[in-house]
C-alpha cells in the first residue's frame, strides 16, 4: 500500500487565487478514480523554497489517496495536467509507503 500526496498552490503565480471549483474537480476526479480522497482545503499548509538566493513561498492544500501500486505513467500524466491546469511550473506528488494499523 501507498500514500499519495498531490500539493497544490491556493493562488497562481502572480498571486490570483483559484476558486473552489479548481479543487473540488481535483478531488472529484481522484474520489472517482481511486474509491476515496482526503483533501485538506480548509487550513492551508505554506511551502518555502530556496531558489538561486530568492526564497518564495505558497500556501498550498494537499490531497492524498491510498493505492496498492504506483503506476508511474499514470502519475507523470496527472502531473502534467494539473502543471497546466494551476498554471505551474512544476506540481509536487510525492509517494511514500505505508501499511494500515
């Protein structure tokens, strides 16, 4: 079994916030696909980074699925997706291991 975490920006590059609906067609697709969802919309997280001596940041909202395998394609596709659809360079879905207790 597996975690997925999709990490998402609240707002675009210029600082334009994305409605709620960007989020729930996110969670609605992968609810759809995967049996089960768990957005985190309400609380955002804030994400820094370090680039070439500039720091930047994003408040951004994660949503995770479980999956027994990880089909690299599929996610690669995903990702680029949602790159175009937030308007990113690049979208953070990381994968971790894990086992239920």
């Amino acid at each position: 079994m597996h975690l997925v975490q999709i990490l998402l920006p609240r707002a675009d590059n210029t600082g334009r916030p994305f409605g709620r609906e960007h989020f729930d067609r996110v969670k609605e697709d992968l609810a759809s696909c995967f049996e089960g969802v768990t957005a985190y919309l309400q609380a955002p997280a804030e994400g820094q980074w370090q680039d070439r001596e500039q720091s930047s940041q994003d408040d951004i909202v994660i949503f995770e699925v479980m999956v027994e395998e990880i089909d690299l394609p599929d996610w690669r596709r995903r990702r680029a997706e949602l790159e175009r659809r937030f308007r990113q360079d690049t979208v953070i879905i990381r994968y971790m291991p894990m086992e239920l207790v």
